[in-house]
C-alpha cells in the first residue's frame, strides 16, 4: 500500500481517496512535501499496473511501477 504522512497521521492512498472511482475527486488535506506541508485539493486517479519491488542498501523495501521516479536527498 502507499502511505502518505498527512495532518491526519500517516494513511493509506485508498483511505484518501476512492481507488476504483472517478480519475479526479476532490480532496481537502494537508500533506507533507519534502519543502513542508501543503494543501492538497485533488487527487488523480492512475488506475492498475504492473510493479517491481526493489531492496536498497539499507534492507529497506520499494516497490513501484518500472517507471516510478524517486527524489533522492542527499
């Protein structure tokens, strides 16, 4: 599952929005960004894909589609 850190706590993609509904839906949730927090107003809907998972140096676990772009802070 996706977790987004929210003013909520830390919740699911699908506990923001509703997976299998339309492509936009509204949404009214401050989440964090790696610049601080903001509001999100929407939520966009990509629908199902294949994944990889990917074990990094640490032992920690991704797993995304083969083309999911990462932001690494150094």
């Amino acid at each position: 599952d996706t977790l987004v850190v929210t003013d909520e706590g830390i919740l699911k993609l699908g506990e923001l929005c509703d997976q299998d509904g339309a492509k936009w839906q509204a949404l009214d949730t401050t989440v964090a960004t790696d610049v601080g927090c903001a509001l999100a107003t929407r939520s966009f809907v990509n629908g199902m894909a294949d994944t990889v998972q990917l074990k990094l140096a640490s032992g920690a676990w991704l797993e995304a589609t083969k083309s999911h772009k990462y932001r690494v802070l150094k």
